[in-house]
C-alpha cells in the first residue's frame, strides 16, 4: 500500500514534511516504483531565510514532491507553530540511509557534483562499505549552463534510479527543478557537502556535538567563512516567534 506523503508544515512560506528516516526511504522507493521524476529538498534555516530573498529557490522548495528536515531549528520552528516534525532527515545521514536501501533493493545511484575526485572516492566508500550497491556514474561538472549536455548524455547512458547533486544549496536545488523532467531520474536530491564528508575532504562535526544540535557551532569553527550565513541562525529565530505572535 503507498505511503501517503502527509500535509507539510509550513515555515516561513516553506513547505516541510513531518516525515522519519524509515518513511524518507519508503517514498524513495514509492517514487522509484512509479518512475515519474521527483526532487528531493533537504531544508534547514538557511535554507529557509535564503528563500526569502531569492524567489526562484522560494518556488523550488514549495513546488518539490518532498521536503525533509536537515536542521534541528526547523524541529524547534515546527514545535513552536504547533505542528511537531517527528525527526531530522538529513543529507549527511541520508547518503548511508540510502547507499544502504539502495545495494538491498537494487537501485542505481549516480553522484553528480563536488570537486575533480571526490564523487568517485564517495562511490568507492560507499560500493565498500555496502555489498552489491551500484554507483552507475559520477561526475564533478556544474550548474553551468555549458556542462549540461555532457552531464545528460552520461545520466542517459547509465540510467540511475536516483540521482545525487552536490553542488552547495540553492544552485543544486535549482538545477534539479530547471532539468529534472528532461532527465527522467525517478528521484533527484540535493546533497549539499555529503559527498565532502564521506569522501573525508570536509570532517563533519563528532557525534556528541549533533546530540547536543551543535553541530552550525562546529561548522562555524571551522569553516569562519560561513560567519555571514551563520547570521541567518537568529534571522530565522526571529522571524518564527513573530510570524507565530501574528496568530
């Protein structure tokens, strides 16, 4: 019986579905079963205050098939409105999760995106890591405009079930929306660093400080580049208690 995608909480005009890890996976695999092609966001704060100031990725989110929770501040913004998200589902998680399902079920990855190098040693990881998994592609390439033809002509010749695109939000989620329907990938998502963090390029925070929710305290360590979209934390707490006392 299909999993029915429940009404989304909505966050600042963004759509976010109260989904688990275990229904994330079952929807993977639903969108498989029907083959029509999907995309997959994964949200966080950021996410959400850069969609108000850019319209276009404001337009992906609220029209993608789904929208998971990357970002324990979207669990606090969803408690606040009263409408309680069940659990984060995050891209750096959500590479193992699916790596996992995918070598179990069958299904055809191909990892597009991140530097000369590192979807390959990605792939590699992962093809050792989980028996019988197949990386049927990857390619660095990038959302210009130019790269595109030589990236569809290598998706079409190894005609992956699902689709990941690591080229940093929100260019790889606009991407995914301008040519998804012309690739025919049943599911393409937006991955964001993952592919950094499994590679080993970029080392995630340890897994005490992601039970504390530390883990922007981490990311803003080390890399103080961020500092500026960092900014974005305390935007974001304060547009939700005001946009909550409007109600």
């Amino acid at each position: 019986m299909p999993l029915a995608i429940l009404a989304p909480v909505t966050i600042l005009d963004v759509p976010v579905h109260p989904v688990t890890n275990e229904d994330f996976l079952a929807l993977v695999g639903q969108f498989i079963a029907e083959g029509n092609p999907r995309q997959i966001c994964t949200a966080n704060p950021e996410f959400v205050m850069t969609a108000q100031r850019q319209p276009e990725f404001m337009t992906v989110l609220q029209n993608a098939d789904l929208v998971l929770a990357d970002g324990v501040g979207l669990l606090w913004a969803a408690r606040r409105l009263g409408r309680p998200l069940p659990e984060r589902v995050t891209g750096s998680d959500g590479i193992y999760l699916l790596a996992k399902r995918a070598a179990r079920e069958g299904w055809r990855l191909f990892l597009l995106g991140a530097q000369p190098g590192v979807a390959e040693k990605t792939a590699r990881i992962l093809q050792d890591r989980y028996s019988g998994l197949q990386v049927v592609g990857t390619y660095p390439g990038s959302p210009r405009d130019e790269d595109y033809p030589e990236i569809a002509r290598r998706i079409a010749a190894a005609r992956p079930h699902i689709l990941l695109v690591a080229y940093g939000a929100p260019r790889q989620d606009l991407w995914i929306a301008r040519h998804k329907d012309e690739l025919g990938v049943p599911v393409s998502m937006g991955v964001g660093g993952a592919f950094d963090f499994v590679a080993g390029v970029q080392k995630r925070a340890p897994a005490w400080l992601i039970r504390l929710n530390l883990e922007w305290l981490w990311r803003l360590v080390t890399q103080p580049w961020r500092w500026k979209r960092q900014l974005d934390l305390p935007r974001f707490a304060w547009r939700v208690v005001r946009s909550g006392s409007k109600k």
